[in-house]
C-alpha cells in the first residue's frame, strides 16, 4: 500500500511539472494549427494556384515531368501511362511541400508576433503601475514630512528618475599602445635623473678635487 501511495506521488509531482504541461499544451495548440494550417493549404491557397497554373482537379501535386514514360493497356481507353514503373520527376509535390512549409512559418510567425507583441505591452502596463504605485507612496511620505501637496508629486518623480538614472559609464581602460608609451616615457624620466646624479656626482668630485 505504501509502495503504491509512493508511487502515486511521484507520478501526480512529474505530471504536475511545469515543462510537463508546456509540452502537453504545446502538442494541442500545435495539432490544431496543423489543422489550420491544412485548411488554408488544401481548400483555400491550393485550388487558386491549381486555377492558375492549370492542374485542374487533380491539383499541383499532380504536376510532373515524365522522362521515361511506361504504359499499359486499359482496354478500351487504350494506352494509359503508368506512373508507378515510369520515370517521373513529381516537381508538383515538391512545389506543394515548400508552399506548405511557407505558409506554416508565416502563421507561426504570425502567432509568436503577436504574443511578443501581448507580453510587451503587458510588461509595459504592469511597469507603468508599478512606478505610479510607487510615485503615491513617496508622494504620502512627503506630504507627512512637511511638503505642500502641489509639489510633492513632482519632488516624488524627480526623486524616482534620480533613482533610476543609469549609473556613469566606467573609465576606458588604457589600451595597450598607450601602457607602452607611458612605461617608455617612465624610463626615459629614470635614464635622465640618473644621468643627472651622475653628472653632479661627478662635478662634485671634481670641485673637490680642485
């Protein structure tokens, strides 16, 4: 019995993950779009195009070029080619394969815009009520401190962008042309003091030898 409890837990904790309903909401919305989407493809787009190109009923799929034709005897219709034993090149499938996949990317597309489009201007709204709270609340907190309540809010606002300003841009660091110039310039100052000790030491001695 406590075997079987143990396993139902386990069981109700990985159906009840989060990436676990993702994927089965995600396996729903897509079989319905694919239902959509063949829709669109097969009663709307493809009988426009079979119009236009001339496939008539049998569609764009039926598009082909025979290279090495077979045929066989069907009686009274005569000659019939076989297309299961004949060399055909089926352009028409492969035509019909990458306007099916354009046109699901153009509703994916479609649908991933718009929820973009939903989350953003939620962020926006959620951001906006979340400052305007907080501009009420320091504007109260003013009012008790003593400010008039025609400048509170605009000292509350003021206090807010101040807060919020982005932080000063670090310092460029020096690059590695510039490390060497000044590591040469410092050797150049040391060469020149010790010349000129050098120098005075050597007056030094010279005057006291004199």
């Amino acid at each position: 019995m406590k075997a079987i409890k143990k396993l139902w837990a386990e069981f109700k904790k990985f159906i009840t993950r989060g990436n676990v309903l993702d994927l089965a909401v995600g396996v729903v919305i897509g079989a319905a779009f694919t239902a959509i989407v063949t829709s669109l493809t097969n009663d709307i787009i493809m009988p426009l195009i079979n119009w236009a190109v001339g496939g008539g009923e049998k569609g764009l799929d039926s598009l082909c070029t025979v290279l090495k034709a077979v045929y066989i005897d069907d009686g009274a219709d005569g000659k019939v080619l076989d297309l299961e034993n004949s060399l055909v090149i089926n352009w028409g499938t492969f035509i019909q394969a990458i306007l099916d996949f354009i046109l699901i990317a153009l509703v994916i597309f479609a649908i991933v815009k718009i929820i973009n489009t939903i989350r953003e201007k939620g962020s926006e709204l959620n951001a906006q009520a979340k400052r305007e709270k907080e501009l009420k609340k320091r504007t109260k907190a003013l009012i008790k401190q003593g400010v008039p309540k025609e400048s509170a809010r605009a000292e509350a606002e003021a206090q807010l962008k101040a807060e919020q300003a982005p932080a000063p841009a670090a310092p460029a660091k020096p690059t590695v042309e510039e490390l060497l110039t000044d590591i040469r310039n410092l050797l150049a100052a040391n060469n020149a003091s010790v010349k000129n000790q050098a120098d005075a030491a050597e007056d030094a001695a010279e005057k006291k030898a004199d």
